[in-house]
C-alpha cells in the first residue's frame, strides 16, 4: 500500500491484545470489564432468539468495550450436565460425554460463523468446572448454609435408580391422560411437584421396569437465610450498575419471584439422583456423605459455576477475574427466563461462599424474538436455526445488524423476512455502504487515491452535530442499549450522506472550487474512520473492509471528532462492503419464508388434505423438500423452453441456408475450414506459418461479410 499518514496521539489506535504473550488480565486501578452471556444449554442448537439475547449482545458489548482500549474478557461455553443430557444420550445409545463433544463442536461451529470473538468458549465438563463448583458446596455447608431434606421420588427397581421427572411418565390424576410426564400433564398443563402424583407410573425408557416409591435424601441452599444479605448487595449492585427493571427485580429493587409465594425464599434443592453431572463431595460427616452417596449436583447450581470455571481453563490467574471486586465489573447478558439465576440464585451462593467475590454489576436481558407471526420450533421446522443462516448466502455481517437491530430489549419483537429484506437494501448498502463507496471513489479517481485538504480543514457545523450524535452512542452502548446504539451509528453515517449533498460533492465542485472538494473530502474521509470503530462492535468483518479501503490501523474510540488521517495519506481501492438482494416481486421474501416456514406455511401443499391441511394419519412434508421439487420443476420448464428455442432456431437457419447461392456456401465453407487451420497452428498440431493462416482468414471474412451485403442490397 501507499503511504500512510496517521495523526500521532496516545490512545488514538485500537489495543489489540498479543495472546502469544499471554491471557488477558486486569490491570490494578483502572476500569477492567468481565463478561458472560447465559452459557448455552448443550443439547439444543441455538435459534436466532437464544443467538441475539446472550451471545451476540454480548460479544457485541465486549468488543465496543475494547474499543474503549478497557481490559476486557468474554466468557462462554456450553452447559453440558443435568437430566436433559443424561436422557438424550440414552436414547441415542451414547455417553454423556460423547453427546456433549458432538454438540459443542456444532455450538462450536455456529457462533463461529456469525464472527462471535468469545476470549474462551469453553465447556462445564471439565476437572477445572468440578474443582471449583464443589469449593463452594462445600465452603456454603462450612458456613452453615446447607440442609438436608427427605422426600419420597419414583424408583426403578430394574435399573436400581431414582428416576428424575423426565423418565417418567403416568396418568394425569386430574384429567386421564395416559401420557402424562412426570412433572406436568401436557393435555390439562397440571404441573406436579413430584412423579409419585401420577396414577399407573411408568419408566418412560423400559414400560416395562418395575417401579416404586423411596425416599430420597437432598442437599438445600438456605435461600431464607442468605435473602437478608442478598437484598442488602442487590440494593447497592441495581443503583451502581444502572439496572432496569427485569423479569425478577423491580424498579424499586424488590425481589418478584413465584418462588417465593409471598413468604420469602425458600431452601432450594441442589442435588439430583443422577449420574452425569458433578458428584456431590464429602463433607466429612459420615451421615450426610452417605445420604448424599452417588448424587450429582443440580445443573441450574453448577451452571453459573461454568463461568469462572471456564475462566480457569483459559489462565490459572482466573481468580485476578473472579476473585477482584474492586477492580473488575462484571456484565452478563440473557434472555429473560435465565434472569432469576443470576440476579437470586448465583448472587446467592457467592455471597455464601464467603469469599470476596466479583459479583454482577449491571445484568442485560431481552425479550423473546418470535418467527414472522408465530414461535420458533425445530421439531416444526419454524424459523432460521444458527446452523441453517449462512444457507441464505447472506454474509454475517448482515444477520448481525439486523438481529441487533430487532433485539427485544423492552418487549418481544419479531424477525421478518421482509424487513431482514430491506434493512440491507436500504440501509446498510443505501446508508453505510453508499457514503463509502461514494468518497472513496472520488478520491480514488481524482486525487490518485491521495487524501487531499489541510489539517485545519474542519467543518464545524459537521463536528458538532457528529459529536453530539457520538456522546448519545457512548451512553446508549454504555448502558447496554444496544439496539439504540446501533440505530446512532446508522445516524452518523446518515449524517455524512447529508455532508455530501449539501457539500455538492461532484465534478463541478472539484473544477469551481478544487480547495473547498478537497476540505470536504478531508473531513468525509476522517468521518469514514470515526464510523469504523462506531460499527466494530457490530459487524467487525464490515469494519476490516473499511480499514483495508482506508490503507489505516484500527483505532479506538474517541470522544470527539477530528482529523486524524492526515493529508497525504494514501488510501486502498473501493470495495462494495454490501450486495443488493433481489426482492422482485417478493420472490426472494416468499422463497425465504417458505424455506423456513414449517408446517404453518407447507400444509397447503399435502395431498390429500386433512384436518387444519394435514394428511390423515400422513406426515407433512419438509419446507426444503418443496423448495427442492420447486427447483426441480423450474429447472425441467426452462430446459423446455431452451429445446423449444433451439427447435425454432434449427428451423430458421435450415430456411436461410435454401436461399443462399453457391457462392456463399463455398465461402463460408472455405472461411470454417480456415479458421480450423489456425486452430491447429496455435496449438501444434500441424505445422505452418501462422501469421499467414490468420491474415488468410481475415481476407476470407472480409470478402463474405462483402458478399452478404451485396446479396442483401440485391435483396431489397
């Protein structure tokens, strides 16, 4: 690339952190920020409302965090223990532990291709995640802070086990239904607080296997002793950390739970009889160790354990992170149903822990994301699943911002084809990527990819308005609203679209006034830069394209506007940063929702029709099934119409061929068998002067080309 002139300053350029030099750590007496998003349940593959209420807000957070030149690390991994993943496996014939791999490689996979940058994407079955969950277990039973309850729960005498909810099945006490689950009647929604409510239990893995009732011995977290102290750190955290009202916490601060049922909270279980999961530690008296013998941990215990137990597994300096309160802020992002965990439960056995630990700082947490007019469902086929957006073709940068772009922040909001649609018609590639494209290729073509202007080039009616907008962007991301940050950066660049029309950026302004062309295409280019960091958080691939098209290093974000691409700087080539996706006559749209659609959408296609457009007793055919027989049948109509034209074709060159004269036919036959002949010069297969073949041919072409003209005057 050309020369680069970049204006010096400290701070000016993006940190970016060496990995070859080891983890990222905090640094004492300054502003380090942690974050997590809600670690992903394992078994199930991520849709694009669990991908916009945890991962991608906060990879979206943390990399406008590091933009700020702020220490930051980003934690996730997959949640991998529990009964969900215990029954699958054993309805799959695998290990826990071969399940697990498999869908965290496809987690894996999935946040990868939407650019999510976690420090350390991990997983909870490690030695590290056991080490530390059974710490706190044990320093919270130290404390005093652990009972034990006894219950009566559905045993297989078979299989020699308790079972969990999940394995068993019975008839609803309160409507009949024969199909009933253990914890809930699917046809009345009765819920039962233990499998023993269902008449004629059953194992739902062998109907067969004898089953009984036994009591079973658990381990409780006192809720209703901690809450004093839990209220009194939640009180402090909401104002310090500017929480909103949530799912859990109101704007006054208290605490709205079901759990509660009005008198406070309760002892919470902790323990399961299962096999998969962390095994419950010795405590050292020999009654409850033995009470406790072969049970695991309870999954929604450990889970938030995941965290810094991750953490471990990316530096044994974990507790710098976890362990350094005053120097660390801790920000968390999830849907709203996870909302309970962190701001009660986890919170909760911190504090009981007893050690100094880095607690939640400022909780961000969405809505649901629904599908067009309906819910996601993967056993229905509705919506766009993390493993299915890239079969759109459409790049990540765009599922990105139009994600971000509806995330449900203050109520439930809907992905829509049609605006996914045209958010990158006419905003991305008619806002962003047209005042790019726009200045880079004037100043490509008429300044020879130089920066033209003086350094005191400012306009100061464009550095107000965009400084205004950029201190309304750092408060909004700031304060986790995302979504609004996303909608003032899209207003900055809107605002250089505005500079240019008023400017008159053209030719006429570049001839009448070569002086004034070049101070607007100074501060064009700088605002330019400034707009690279404002969409980094957002579309980090977007971002490189820009700097590459600048010929300029990354830089952090400033607080005010200024000229910091100097004059002289050599700029790179334009580059499209977005394609137009065509929507004639909402083909694309339609083809997208059918795709995508489900059963809802398909149903019109089953033959023959049933109830509500099913078959009797028939199975509704799958969205990309039809898409695949639609291509099929567009594919054999043009093939159709292709043979049709050749056939019309054939006929017509047949009826020209009668009325040409003897004379033509020769020559045209000697102008082929000519251009054989230098075919077969240039590539060796006779020998021969080749110059002279092609200088024949043109001879020959000219003289036919002379002789149709004549025939068609005589013609006419």
């Amino acid at each position: 690339m050309g020369t680069q002139r970049i204006r010096q300053a400290p701070g000016l350029l993006l940190e970016v952190h060496d990995s070859a030099k080891g983890p990222v750590l905090p640094k004492d007496g300054q502003r380090n920020v942690l974050i997590t998003s809600a670690l992903p349940y394992v078994n199930n593959v991520p849709h694009l409302g669990n991908i916009i209420g945890s991962t991608l807000s906060a990879d979206v957070f943390a990399r406008y965090s590091r933009t700020l030149n702020v220490p930051t690390l980003y934690i996730c991994g997959t949640d991998e223990y529990g009964t969900a993943t215990e029954t699958k496996a054993l309805e799959e014939g695998v290990t826990p532990m071969e399940l697990t791999t498999k869908f965290h490689k496809l987690h894996t996979d999935i946040y990868k291709w939407f650019e999510i940058g976690f420090d350390k994407w991990g997983r909870t079955s490690t030695p590290e995640h056991m080490v530390i969950t059974q710490q706190i277990y044990k320093n919270l039973h130290d404390n005093d802070l652990l009972q034990l309850e006894t219950s009566e729960q559905t045993y297989c005498e078979d299989d020699q086990m308790f079972l969990a909810d999940r394995f068993v099945e019975g008839t609803c006490p309160n409507c009949g239904y024969e199909d009933a689950r253990g914890d809930q009647c699917d046809k009345c929604a009765l819920t039962f607080s233990s499998p023993t409510a269902l008449l004629q239990p059953r194992c739902k893995r062998n109907k067969s296997h004898k089953l009984s009732v036994k009591p079973s011995t658990h381990a409780c977290v006192r809720l209703d002793l901690l809450q004093p102290r839990l209220i009194e750190w939640m009180q402090k955290a909401r104002v310090k950390g500017g929480w909103g009202s949530n799912a859990v916490i109101t704007d006054k601060g208290e605490i709205v739970e079901p759990r509660m049922l009005g008198e406070g909270l309760r002892p919470s279980a902790i323990t399961r009889d299962l096999k998969w999961g962390v095994e419950v530690p010795k405590v050292g008296i020999a009654e409850e160790d033995k009470a406790l013998e072969g049970k695991v941990i309870y999954v929604w215990f450990d889970a938030p354990i995941g965290y810094p137990s991750i953490t471990a597994t990316y530096t044994d300096q974990w507790e710098k992170w976890w362990l350094n309160p005053d120097n660390v802020e801790l920000y968390q992002f999830m849907g709203k149903d996870n909302v309970y965990f962190h701001t009660v439960l986890f919170p909760s056995m911190l504090i009981g822990d007893g050690r100094k630990w880095t607690m939640l700082h400022n909780i961000s947490s969405t809505q649901y994301l629904n599908y067009e007019d309906t819910k996601f469902s993967k056993s229905r086929n509705i919506g766009v699943f993390g493993n299915n957006a890239q079969e759109t073709g459409q790049p990540a940068s765009v599922w990105r911002y139009y994600l971000i772009s509806q995330r449900p922040e203050n109520a439930d909001s809907a992905f829509l084809w049609s605006s996914f649609i045209s958010a990158n018609n006419n905003e991305l590639l008619a806002n962003l990527g047209n005042f790019v494209n726009r200045v880079i290729k004037f100043v490509n073509a008429k300044f020879d990819s130089v920066v033209p202007g003086t350094e005191t080039s400012l306009d100061p009616a464009l550095v107000d308005d965009i400084n205004a907008r950029l201190a309304e962007y750092r408060s909004n991301m700031d304060e986790t609203k995302l979504r609004a940050g996303l909608a003032t950066a899209m207003s900055i660049s809107g605002r250089g679209n505005q500079y240019l029309a008023e400017a008159g950026l053209d030719n006429a302004l570049l001839a009448n006034n070569p002086e004034r062309c070049g101070e607007v295409l100074l501060n064009a280019i700088n605002l330019i830069y400034l707009i690279s960091v404002v969409f980094q958080p957002f579309m980090p691939s977007i971002t490189d394209g820009i700097l590459r098209q600048l010929n300029a290093p990354a830089r952090s974000l400033p607080n005010t506007f200024s000229i910091d691409i100097l004059p002289g700087h050599t700029i790179g080539k334009a580059e499209h940063l977005f394609k137009k996706i065509d929507n004639a006559n909402g083909e694309q749209e339609k083809k997208w929702q059918q795709q995508f659609g489900g059963d809802a959408v398909v149903a019109n296609k089953v033959d023959p029709a049933g109830p509500d457009g099913h078959p009797e007793g028939g199975k509704v055919p799958r969205p990309a099934d039809i898409l695949l027989n639609e291509k099929a049948e567009k594919k054999a109509q043009h093939l159709a119409r292709q043979a049709e034209l050749n056939r019309k074709k054939k006929e017509k060159d047949a009826e020209s061929e009668k009325l040409k004269s003897p004379e033509q036919r020769d020559l045209e036959a000697r102008v082929e068998a000519q251009g054989k002949l230098v075919a077969s010069l240039k590539s060796g297969k006779v020998e021969g002067n080749v110059e002279e073949a092609m200088a024949k041919a043109k001879e020959l072409k000219s003289e036919l080309a002379d002789l149709r003209k004549k025939l068609k005057e005589t013609s006419l």
